[in-house]
C-alpha cells in the first residue's frame, strides 16, 4: 500500500509540475475580447472547456467564448472521448454488453477496435457510416491501476469490485476531485458477491466466515479441521491488485485482525482462478459469483446453526454477508454530453436487463412473498427465547404475512449512521421508482431489525430509528412529491429475525438491516 501511496503520489506531482511549466496551449478569449484566459486544455465535453490555469483548475461555457492555440478541439467535428480503466472483470463483459444496449437503444452504430495489451476501445457513430460520436476507451488492469489512473488525471471513470479506500479517498480530494463517496461520484452499477469455491468432488459442503478467514490467513491449512480429508489446503485468489482480493482483505480477513497468507496461489483471470481450483480436489478459492464457473460454492454457516447460500436473491438483499457491488467511481467534472447520457442509461430498466443477460446480478426490485422466507421465519423461531418471546413473533408475522418483501435492503456503515455505499446507491433507485408511480396505490413499510447485542427494548428502539432514518433519507432524496408520504410506514422489530448468527462482526452486520415490505 506504501508502494502504491508513492507511485500514486508520485504520479499526481509530476502531472501537476509538467503542466505548469509547459507552453500554455490554449487561449479562451471573450467576444468583446475584456476576458482572456490562458492555459493547458485537460479537456473539452462539446459544451464546456476545463482549463489549467494560474488560477487554478477552470471550467469555461464554451459558448461565451473563442479558442486560440495549438491544443483547441474541432467543434465542428467534436467526437466525445471517455477513458475507462480499472477491474478486467467489468471490462471484458459487462461494460462492453452495456455500450452495446445504449447504442442499440439509440440508434447508433458500434465498432470496437483493439489496443496494446488487453485494452480496447468503442466508437459509436451516428448510423451506418454517419459521423464519429464518440469514443469509450478501456485500459483493462485492476481496481488499484484504475484509481492510480484517475489520480494522475488519465482517467474519467474508474471501473472498481471494491469501495475506495480512504487514502485514495483522500488523495482524490486533496486534487480537486470531490467526495468520491458522495451521490454523484460513486455509483453501484450491478451486483456481486465473494464465493468461497470447491472442486466438485471435494467433500466439503460448509464453512464458518470465520474459518473461511482463518483458512485463508494460513491459520487453518488441512482439510480434516474442516470435516474434510486429511490433505492439505491450496489457497487460490486474484491477483493482489484486484479489488475481489483487496475485498477479501478488507472485509473478511482484516476485521478478525488477521493478514492473507504468503503461500496463496494468485492470478490474472476471475476465469482461470475457478478452473485451477476445479482441477485440484484439495484447493480452495474465493471467486466473482458471476465467475464460479464449474466449481462448487461452499455455504456459508454460523455456530448457531444458520446458513447462507449466495444466489440472486440473498446478494440483492444483502443477507449474504461478503456481498462485492461493482462501483464505478468518478471524478467531480462534467463528462462529455453523450457519457453523460451513458451513466444515465446505465441506472435505468433496459441496463439492468442487459446486466442480467450477460451473467450478473442486476438491481430491479423484486417482490418475494412470505411463502418463500421459509429460512428466515426457521430462522426466527430458533432464535426465540426470553428476549424473543412468542408474541413478539406473532406481532412481526401479523404485520408482515399479508405484505412482500423488496429485495431493496439498506444498511449502515460499521460504528456509524451514515447508509453504506450499496444502500446509497439503493435510496436513489427506491426513491426513482417512487416518483415514477411504480408504488402507487401500494402501502410501503420500512421494517427495521437489529442484531441480539444488548436488551431486547433497547434493540427494538434502535430498530425503529434506523427504519426512520432511511425512510427520511428516502423523502429528502425525491426531487418532487409525486407520490403519498401517507403510504409510507415505518416498524421496528428488534432482533425478531436474524439472518445470521450474532457471535461474528459479519453476522451482526447482516442482522442490522432495514428492510421493505409493499402490500
């Protein structure tokens, strides 16, 4: 990380000292010529100039004034350029699938053309052979190559299987780049999950997250402690560089205070990680969900005896508990017209058709009757005792039977209020299809659980705050009031129905949730 800080670093202050002392390139003069501003062009949208200058960083209507110098674009053939860099595993698929459904949505043509390396890029163009309107270039690397790219200024849109971590977080605001956690920097563009991945004729069926922890700090390195044969245990992950690793690390094995292992097999693919560990009975690995391929996904269990399997369902509502969204991160400047446009397809109904066809879990609501939450009342009937008492589940049972649960859940970051980054990105899609009248005429409760720690009363409380709160967040995140507030509920049911087992950070976070329920 050290390593990374500096090239990073390192990076930003040369970019930074070779714009200042390089010829200034472009002059933006006004038409009566009062107003004159001269510097280094770092870019052009087709309406606004974004202009190095001795005052700083400046972003210019182009309208209002004339461009002068070597580095001034050609309005009258303007072609939108958007760079793309970051995790190969959204690059090779998903974001090609998704240019494709927007060109095919609005009638333009596509070519894609390769480049050194695995980097490739799109052009859109108007028509069969109408004019170049843009083009989407991706630099296929890894979630750490993608934010050091955006740092240095050589990339738009940084393409991530992991949250920015907070020195990165703050590089970026340090260099005029935003909050890039805020709502309109970062953006959970479909849904992924980290695996944990057998051969198929490996015995083994199950795993403790905190085993799995263990396993792959090099505490556990024999199959027989793990109910399986006496053999030794082959770790397999991604590189270190990507972020489904840099995600195990973060949330699965630094938050029992251990580090990865030095003997872990690491590769460049998602694809061949699953096929080694299909070809070796005695290995295991921690994949993509979209990239499991032929191995065997281990279950997930608890010392309590609850268990999770990662499937379309769970990861959507978050009760899977290594849950991995896809982000794309971005810088705060415009981006061209047409990638605007882009982004904007991307949060819509036809993207998210194009997500689930090409293999990945997207983000469309949907309704799950209380006929099909047989683990989750199981589950609510084994953890009943004297805080839990039978006519609490009856209340929750009574409220909740005639209604449907969303597979929209909503968290809070660890020792904090704020909504984590998914549950962000999950308020301003609930509060989109609010105003879109997709519940109108329905009842909506927001249904707050908590984990078992402390009294039942106070956890019930607890509960019913943080139904409030995202249920505020929503109503402060609607532009407009197209819909009835009226209809809109809140419940808070304490411990009532655990997900996972309370003895482990990971199953206490999925027990803190704040469902929705619509009748």
């Amino acid at each position: 990380m050290i390593l990374r800080c500096a090239a990073v670093c390192a990076a930003l202050f040369s970019f930074f000292i070779v714009g200042r002392v390089a010829a200034q390139d472009v002059t933006l003069t006004s038409p009566d010529g009062v107003v004159e501003i001269s510097g280094i062009l770092l870019g052009f949208d087709g309406e606004y100039y974004r202009v190095d200058t001795k005052f700083g960083e400046l972003t210019i209507d182009g309208s209002g004034v004339r461009c002068e110098g070597p580095g001034c674009p050609n309005l009258s053939a303007y072609v939108a350029e958007v760079i793309l860099s970051g995790s190969s595993a959204m690059a090779e698929v998903l974001m090609p699938a998704l240019i494709e459904g927007f060109a095919l949505r609005n009638g333009y043509r596509t070519d894609r053309e390769e480049m050194e390396g695995d980097n490739f890029f799109y052009e859109l163009r108007e028509g069969e052979n109408g004019q170049v309107l843009a083009r989407f270039f991706f630099y296929v690397t890894n979630t750490d190559e993608g934010f050091a790219d955006l740092l240095a200024n050589e990339a738009d849109i940084v393409l991530a299987l992991r949250e920015i971590r907070p020195q990165e977080r703050k590089m970026a605001r340090d260099a005029g780049m935003g909050d890039m956690t805020g709502a309109n920097r970062s953006l959970v563009l479909a849904l992924d999950a980290m695996v944990p991945i057998v051969a198929p004729e490996n015995p083994v069926r199950s795993i403790s997250t905190l085993d799995l922890a263990r396993v792959f700090a090099g505490q556990v390195v024999n199959w027989q402690d793990l109910g399986g044969p006496n053999a030794p245990i082959a770790l397999h992950l991604p590189d270190q560089g990507f972020g489904l690793t840099q995600a195990v690390e973060d949330r699965l094995i630094n938050v029992v205070g251990l580090t990865l292992a030095p003997t872990i097999n690491q590769h460049d693919l998602s694809s061949t990680l699953a096929r080694s560990v299909v070809a070796d009975p005695f290995a295991i690995g921690i994949a993509s969900y979209a990239e499991t391929g032929a191995a065997r996904a281990l279950t997930l269990t608890g010392t309590c005896g609850f268990t999770l399997d990662a499937n379309r369902r769970t990861i959507k509502t978050e009760d899977y508990p290594l849950n991995s969204p896809m982000f794309l991160y971005l810088p705060a400047r415009r981006l061209p017209k047409l990638a605007r446009a882009f982004l904007a397809y991307t949060r819509g109904p036809s993207a998210q058709i194009v997500i689930r066809r090409a293999g990945f879990i997207d983000q469309v609501a949907e309704e799950v009757p209380m006929r099909l939450q047989g683990d989750r009342l199981a589950n609510a009937v084994a953890a009943a005792g004297p805080e839990v008492q039978l006519d609490t589940l009856q209340d929750m049972l009574e409220t909740l039977r005639p209604m449907q649960r969303l597979t929209l859940s909503f968290r809070f970051e660890t020792g904090s209020s704020r909504l984590d980054a998914q549950s962000r990105s999950n308020v301003a899609r609930f509060t989109r299809a609010l105003e879109a009248g997709q519940f109108d005429s329905r009842q909506i409760l927001f249904a707050g659980f908590s984990d078992g720690d402390g009294a039942a009363s106070g956890n019930l409380k607890i509960s019913t705050a943080r139904a409030r709160a995202v249920r505020d967040a929503v109503l402060d995140a609607a532009e407009t009031g197209a819909f009835n507030k009226d209809d809109i509920e809140i419940r808070g049911f304490g411990e009532a129905m655990p997900m996972a087992c309370d003895d482990t950070d990971w199953g206490r976070q999925v027990n803190r949730r704040v469902e929705v329920w619509v009748r």
